[in-house]
C-alpha cells in the first residue's frame, strides 16, 4: 500500500499517468495553477519597493536592556559549542547579559561535558545545563532556557550552536531595540570561510535575506529566521513561548507575534557567521524542513494580519517551496504511456504539459535568484552559476517537503550535521534515478517538444548536485585547514 506522502504520491502520479492520463492531467494542470502563483510571489519578493524602510518607534525601548542568549544544541562537536560561547564572552560596550546552553538528549558526555567546564570557567553569568528526555526537539530546548532565565532579562537573544558572532554584536542588537522599538528584530544569516568554492552555495542561501527578508521589511511584515534572532521576553511569554508544531519554529514564532499585534524588525547587518551544512545530504535536509515546516505554518492561518502583511508573509514563508513533484511524476508517466500507445493524444498533453511545468519550476526557482545576484554586488560568473547549480540540485527536496506539507505530514525536526568526519560526496540514489528517467524519455517516439526539454531538466539536477557535492568538499578541507 502507498504511504500518503510525496513518495506515494509521486509513484500514484506515475501510475496514473500511466493508466489515465486524462485524470493525471488534470492534477498537473492544478499545480500549474500553483506554481504560477508561487512564482508571482516570487518575483513580488525580489521587486523595488519605492516606500524604503518602515519608520521607527525611539520611545517604545528606552529603559535599560538586559540580554538572555540561549544556545541549543544536541549532539554538537564540543570545540564548535565552544567556539560560539567563547565569542558571547568577548562582547565590547554590551549591555548586562547572561548565556544558557541547554545541551538536550546528547547521548555521549565527551560531546557536552567540555562546553559544561568552559562555562564554569567564564563564570555565572555563562550556565549549562544538560537535559535528556526533552521532547519538541530545539522549541522544546529554548522553552527549558526560557523557564530558567533571569527575571531581570528584558531580552532573549537566540544563537546557533555553530555561530560566531562579531565583538559587537550584542552592542548592535541593543543599539537597534532602541532606535526601532520592535518586539522583535532579526539580523541575516551568514557564513564562515565562505569565499572560494563555497561563494556560490553560500550566495544561494542568502538569498532568502537578499529578497524576502529585505521586501518584508519595507512591508513591516518580517518574520523569524531561527538565530540571531532578538526578542523581547514579555511578548514572548505572552504568547507561550516557543512551539513544535512545526518543525520551523522560528517562523512560526514570528508569525503568532505578528498575529498579536507585535512588530518585528529587519536589520541587514552582518553580525555573526556559522557553518555552511558540510554535504548534499545537510543542505537536503535543511531545504525540505525550510519548505516543509513554513508551508505547514501557513496552515495554522493568517488571522489578525492585514492583507498587504499577510502577504508578503506568505511570500516569506513560500521562500522554498517547489511543485516539481507533480510535474516530474506526470512526464514519466505520460511519457511511458507514449512509449506503449504512440498516439495517445492524452498522454501527449500530459508530457507537454509536466514538461511546460518543470520549466515554470526551474524559471522560478533561478530568475529572481539571478536578478538578486546581478542586483547586489555582480558576483563573477563562477559564483553565479555555482549558486543556480545549488538551488536546481535542491528542487528535489523543497518538491518534496512542499507535497508533504500540503498532505499535512508534518515531519520531525532533524539537525543539520556540523561534525565534519561524517560527511560525505554522494548525491544519493533519487537524483540519478531521475537523471535515468529523462534520458530514457528522450528516446520515446512522439514524444512532443515541451516533453523532451521536461526530461532535459530531469537529467540537470544529478550533474549540479555532483557538482555541488565537489565545492563541499573542498569547504570542508577549508574548514580543517583553518582550525589546524
């Protein structure tokens, strides 16, 4: 029996295109529907917007800030925790501050025991604490940090367990409470040892910051993104705190807060830097819980929001998402039904149509991206196209975290590997599969034009992702040199 999932529903879609195309057809012409509305939401993310950046409020934060940063981390290299604790003690100018790291279900001490004694050695104002049992994996974690932070904590600052902030990052974040007087403000994400091979991986993930993020703050409507994230711990105890609903709690948080009546902040200053994920496989499972989880968040609703505020939230939190899925599983379909009845009219529809789709998916997914890119600083062209190579080879699973989130499989958290040693080079098996698949469809007779350039885009992501795979490698060899 088919699991009602995009596996199931991607094997169904070949059967069907198989055995009736005229029905397969019809559920690819509603996807199409789909993708060209996400690709509108796309494109409104990367326009100019005329009005600049929303006004501010001085007067809403003028009494004296005390910070909580809270670290969570499960099963993190030691010296990488470390790393991150030791740049919070070199803060200049901060206001008072304390740090937790909440280390949960970490099952070998040599992990957390390390990070345990630097804290005792910084002092009180550093505390871990080392919980098993914790249920609602990093929402679980912050909610235990938040139950134990210090009353006189005005603020909760949110840092990843690999992110390194500047010297003057907490200095910053109190410098922009007061000027802005915002619930809520989020600085952009941002990655180490990133020049080289990695430019471009590291472009196409900022990209997010470079449209979205920017758009939303000129609309007043910006959301959370899950580290360097500053909130104030009034409305963040107000509205119960952290939730794993989903397994983007971030934007999830972000969005209740919106919902509340709150206000966020976008601040596009670069103020730490964290690791890139180390293979294919990180970056995979990193793509399908971004276009899962924020999918699954927009399913909880919209209510309280205006509409220009909500949006461009949903533009926000469609950032990944993908119906290539449909598309991809319609073209084989059709396409083995025309391999078997050459002059099945259906099923030609159904290739040409899958094919004209896969297309909307790809121009979606690489126009704005490119436009962002040639709009902000012109990267070489080496970096330009190593960014497009990282977002095709991740269609896949934005595709398939988008289907599932639209079946209402909401998917457990999964942490993004830092431990370097555990890497590897291999694409994986799916890629490949479906690389195969477009090649044979090549080969059918009367297959019609908008088929055969569906089954050239089935081929391309397996070469990127092989080539991604390769500007890993060579970052993760960075990495070690770096550190030796």
């Amino acid at each position: 029996m088919l699991r009602l999932d995009s596996r199931g529903v991607f094997l169904a879609l070949v059967g069907l295109g198989l055995i009736l195309p005229v029905v397969a057809l019809v559920v690819v012409c509603m996807a199409l529907m789909a993708q060209a509305a996400l690709a509108v939401l796309h494109l409104m993310a990367g326009a100019r917007n005329p009005e600049g950046a929303q006004p501010c409020n001085r007067s809403a934060n003028e009494g004296p800030l005390r910070f909580s940063v809270h670290i969570a981390a499960h099963e993190e290299p030691a010296e990488l925790v470390m790393r991150t604790v030791l740049a919070l003690s070199r803060q200049v100018d901060a206001p008072a501050f304390e740090v937790i790291v909440l280390d949960n279900n970490t099952r070998d001490p040599a992990l957390w025991q390390p990070v345990e004694a630097l804290c005792r050695e910084l002092g009180p104002e550093f505390r871990f604490y080392h919980e098993e049992g914790v249920k609602g994996a990093k929402a679980g974690a912050l909610n235990i940090a938040l139950a134990r932070t210090d009353p006189r904590a005005t603020h909760i600052v949110v840092v990843d367990a690999d992110y390194e902030v500047a010297p003057d990052f907490l200095a910053v974040a109190a410098e922009e409470i007061h000027r802005c007087g915002a619930a809520f403000i989020q600085f952009p994400q941002a990655y180490r040892s990133d020049s080289g091979e990695a430019a471009g991986i590291s472009l196409e993930l900022a990209d997010y910051f470079l449209r979205h993020a920017r758009r939303a703050e000129t609309a007043d409507a910006m959301l959370l993104t899950g580290t360097l994230s500053v909130i104030a711990r009034g409305p963040l105890e107000a509205i119960g705190g952290w939730s794993d609903r989903t397994i983007t709690e971030d934007a999830e948080l972000g969005l209740r807060l919106r919902q509340q009546g709150y206000r966020g902040r976008y601040i596009d200053r670069v103020v730490g830097r964290g690791l890139l994920p180390l293979d294919l496989a990180g970056l995979t499972l990193q793509r399908y819980r971004w276009a899962s989880g924020n999918l699954n968040t927009i399913r909880r609703g919209l209510s309280g929001l205006s509409l220009r505020a909500a949006v461009h939230v949903v533009a926000q939190l469609t950032a990944w998402a993908s119906l290539a899925l449909p598309f991809a599983a319609g073209l084989i379909g059709g396409g083995l039904r025309l391999a078997t009845t050459p002059d099945d009219r259906a099923a030609g529809w159904l290739a040409s149509a899958s094919g004209f789709g896969l297309a909307l998916v790809f121009a979606t997914a690489a126009l704005p991206l490119l436009t962002a890119m040639l709009a902000n600083g012109r990267p070489g062209l080496g970096t330009v196209w190593a960014a497009l190579s990282s977002r095709i080879a991740l269609l896949l699973p934005s595709a398939a975290g988008t289907v599932d989130a639209l079946l209402g499989r909401a998917g457990a958290f999964c942490r993004t590997s830092k431990d370097v040693g555990s890497a590897t080079d291999r694409p994986g098996a799916v890629l490949p599969a479906l690389a195969l698949a477009g090649m044979a469809l090549l080969a059918v007779p009367g297959m019609p034009l908008a088929g055969l350039l569906g089954a050239v885009l089935l081929i391309l992501p397996y070469p990127l992702a092989r080539a991604t795979c390769t500007r890993l490698s060579v970052y993760r060899a960075s990495l070690v040199q770096a550190q030796a």
